[in-house]
C-alpha cells in the first residue's frame, strides 16, 4: 500500500462512557509506541494520524488518535463496519491497520 507501514494486531472493542459513545479499540501499547516514535511528526490535532484499516471484509480510510492518558492510540469502528462484520463490545477482532 504504497509506502505505509502495516500492523495487524487483535483488541477487544469497548465503547466510550456516554450514551450512544464511540465503539473503540485501542491499539496495543508496544504497537502505539512504535507508531508515536516514528510517526508523530504527522498527527495533526488532537494526536490524530490518517490510517486505513481493515477488519473482516470491510476496509475502509479512518484516523487514530492518541490518548494520552493511557498511552496508545485509538481506532474508532463506525456503526457500519460494526454491523457489516457482527461486531459487539467485548468482541475480540482481528483488525490490519496501515499507518
């Protein structure tokens, strides 16, 4: 994928602590690490990095952002991904992301 750089990785999904919150998964400590080390120079607000991800069948182009409070980044699953691939909270997925 011209020039990006690949992690595939499993996480759980869970979702922000509001009603009707975001549906995340948060990026593995080791893998955020490495990403924040290299790429950081290109966040944009808020410690967000374009990506293009992929779970299941469905790809699609997204960001991640950096929380900073628990030192990883943050992919957030659109309500029509989580329903394309029967994805619910708790769920532990196999997800590709291209940085």
């Amino acid at each position: 994928m011209n020039g990006k750089i690949k992690y595939e990785f499993s996480a759980k999904t869970w979702q922000y602590s509001s009603p009707s919150g975001w549906h995340f998964v948060s990026l593995p400590i080791e893998i955020s690490t490495e990403i924040r080390e290299n790429l950081k120079w290109q966040e944009e607000g808020w410690g967000r990095l374009k990506a293009t991800a992929k779970i299941g069948n469905s790809k699609w182009e997204t960001a991640i952002w950096f929380d900073s409070k628990h030192k990883t980044y943050l992919l957030p699953l659109k309500a029509k991904i989580r329903k394309k691939e029967n994805i619910e909270i708790g769920n532990d997925i196999k997800i590709i992301v291209w940085i």
